[in-house]
C-alpha cells in the first residue's frame, strides 16, 4: 500500500519527496527544511534547539558539546503534532545526531504505526542507494529509477571532465577543525581531487600540523548547515593558525566560500549539484552549475601577508 502521509525530519529527505513528485503526500517537515517552496506551508513537526546562524564557529560547538554530554537534545520532535498528522511513512536519518532529528528522538506514541525509515548513506553511492529505498517504500519505485539515472549521468559527466588533480583541504567546520565527511570526499575524489579523508569516512576533527604537511592547493570551506555568511566567518577563525600565510592555497588565493547548508549539508539530490560545484570550482571548465551559492574568497579575507 502506498503511503498518503509522509512526513520528513531532515531537509534532505524533502528534497527527495519533491524530486519523487510526492509533494502532495508530505504532511509534515522539519524546522531546518527550507527546500522547495512549494512545500513551506506543511507543519513543522521538528524543532532545532538552537539556531547557528550568527554565532561564532567555537561557540556553536561548544554548545552542541555541553548539550550532547548532558543528554540534552539537539532536536525536538513535536510528539503532540506527529500524532495529529498520523503518518504512514516518517523519513528520519542515523548518520549524525548533530544535523537532524534521529529514530530515537521519537516516541513509540507518536510513531504509531508509520513506517520509520533512517537514512544513512555515506557516500554518493549510499545517496543513491537511500532515494532508491524512499521511492520503493513510497511505492515509486519505477519514478526512483528515473531520478536516480539522471543523477547517475550528472555524475559521470564530472567524471568525464575531471579536473586537475590538486591537494584539496574541504573545511565542513573551522574551530575544531573538522575536514569533509562521507559524501564530501566522494566529491573532491570523483571531481579530480586529492582529500585529505577518504569517501565515507566520518567527519573527525584533524589536527593542523596534518593540515600543514597535506599542504593544500585548494580549500573549500563548506560549514556544515551553514551559509556563505557563515563559511565567512569560518575563514576569520581559521587564518589565525600558524603556518597559515605559508599554505599553497592561501599563498595563491585558492579559497573558496560555498553555502554548505544548500549543496554539502544534506543526503539529497542537492548533493549532486554540489558535486557538480566541487569540479567547477577545481577548473574542470564546465558551467557554474549554482551561481550566487559560492564565491573566491576575497585577498583581504585570507589574512595580512596573504
């Protein structure tokens, strides 16, 4: 039987329902959705405990550290709504307690008898695999098949015009330093690159000496649910570092800012788009596939002696 009422915890999984043409069985979305307008009037059944819009890179994860170690949740779901909206399928996520609501932020009362299914691809295969699992227990199986070609020829058509191998450093957050996690390498690898991580592995927090000995080319600063604004004010944080004026990229003004939140952030077709960006901004001389969502970062944006 196919479900009338969907609900989605994440951004992402909108994304996929809209792509599926499933717009009109979305009941519900989360606080962070903000993807495709057609959609925003739906209940938000997902509310963020903060907002990092305009705080500080070291501040925002402090926070999320206090609440983490505290048992303190970073998202609420909206027990009182999900019960209302009595959802057959609820698209939630396992991959990162930090980006959106997970399975275990739901109650047994208000899951009822709605099918839950987590996604938690790793990579741009396991963000295949995960439209493919929405579309069948959606019973689309056949429109996921044709989303899921057009996203495949997308990708080998970066493959096809790969770029320049270069040492690329992706900052998904500044202060720690975390380098791009799971899909995030699986770009900068099938875009022509060299990560520092490799595809699927976790975001973890690096150490600048490795940063320093990696000595990247390029750096792409895509602050996870972050803006431009936001990888902004990653870049201030990050060119206190020693060594920084000394980096090949900094040196030759190789920085880029993107809005992470739109095109990084989330498990999605918009992570194709984004993988489309990578090999732009790495000069694989294709289209700019997402103008006004990234820019260079400006010469006196990188520093004093930059």
């Amino acid at each position: 039987m196919q479900p009338d009422r969907i609900v989605s915890l994440l951004p992402g999984a909108t994304e996929i329902v809209s792509a599926l043409g499933l717009e009109d069985r979305l009941v519900g979305i989360s606080a962070e959705c903000d993807q495709p307008a057609s959609v925003m009037d739906r209940r938000r059944v997902s509310l963020a405990a903060l907002d990092p819009q305009e705080t500080e890179p070291a501040a925002i994860d402090r926070e999320v550290r206090d609440r983490l170690a505290s048992g303190a949740p970073l998202f609420q779901a909206d027990q009182a709504a999900l019960r209302e909206l009595d959802p057959q399928l609820i698209l939630s996520q396992s991959l990162c307690d930090v980006c959106a609501a997970t399975p275990g932020s739901l109650t047994a009362e208000a899951i009822g008898d709605a099918e839950v299914l987590a996604l938690d691809g790793r990579d741009l295969d396991g963000l295949i695999h995960d439209i493919r699992r929405v579309a069948e227990a959606a019973g689309v199986a056949d429109t996921g098949s044709t989303l899921i070609d057009t996203l495949d020829r997308r990708r080998e058509a970066v493959r096809r015009h790969r770029a320049p191998s270069r040492r690329v450093l992706t900052v998904e957050w500044p202060d720690p330093l975390f380098v791009g996690g799971h899909w995030i390498p699986d770009m900068v690898v099938t875009a022509g690159g060299e990560s520092l991580s490799a595809p699927g592995d976790h975001s973890v927090v690096v150490d600048w000496n490795t940063v320093r000995r990696f000595d990247p080319e390029i750096i792409v600063m895509l602050p996870c649910g972050q803006s431009l604004a936001g990888a902004a004010r990653g870049l201030r944080s990050m060119r206190s570092r020693p060594g920084w004026n000394e980096l090949v990229a900094v040196r030759n003004h190789a920085i880029y800012l993107v809005d992470g939140n739109r095109f990084f952030s989330r498990p999605g077709p918009a992570a194709f788009t984004g993988l489309e960006l990578m090999a732009h901004i790495l000069g694989n001389g294709q289209p700019d596939p997402a103008p006004g969502y990234w820019r260079q970062a400006r010469r006196e944006e990188l520093g004093e002696a930059a």
